[in-house]
C-alpha cells in the first residue's frame, strides 16, 4: 500500500463531516475548540511522516547491509522492526477508523 494514498485518507478522514456537511470533524475533539480537528489532522499526518522516514532508513540500512557498508547489523535488525511496527499500528488505526465510520453510517440508514 501506499504511504501518499495512506495519507490523503488519513487527512480527508479527519477533515471530512459525517453528516456531508462541510463543517469540520469534531471526532475524538473538544467541541469547545474548533482547531483540535486540525490538530488531530496534523498529529495524523506528522504519524505518517514519521513512518515514511522510518521505511527510508530502513530500506538505506538494508542496503548498507547487503552491500557490506553496515559495521553493526543490528541496526538494520532495529530499524527493521520498528518500521514493521508502525506500518502494523497504523494500518490498525487506519481499520478502526474505517469500522468507526461503517458503524456511525449504519446507523443513520
């Protein structure tokens, strides 16, 4: 899957009304506050930024290692695992938000 279609679903999601409305989502954020759904937006992109990078050097210490540029391998081991991770946590965030939203449009039918 893609890191960019992630992204702009993960923004759209946080930034789209349930209602069809063009009104921001206030899911998850103090109602008093109009700015914490973009807040939440921006937590949600910079999470995904972060995921990017972790992937970027993963995938450059993999290739120092095969190359045999890498003195320690655990690094590659590390880097590795912690990509695999976030990429897990994210796609289960990405699925709770979507089930979330499948129920809420249940709901209204």
């Amino acid at each position: 899957m893609d890191i960019s279609s992630i992204t702009s679903a993960l923004n759209s999601a946080a930034t789209t009304s349930i209602s069809g409305t063009s009104s921001t989502s206030s899911i998850g954020t103090d109602p008093t506050n109009p700015t914490s759904a973009s807040d939440f937006a921006s937590q949600l992109g910079g999470a995904v930024d972060n995921l990017q990078q972790l992937q970027s050097t993963s995938n450059d210490l993999a290739v120092q290692a095969v190359t045999g540029n890498l003195d320690d391998i655990h690094k590659a081991t590390i880097a590795a695992t912690r990509a695999q991770v976030t990429m897990e946590l994210v796609a289960a965030v990405r699925n709770k938000g979507v089930d979330a939203f499948n129920e809420i449009m249940r709901m209204q039918a």
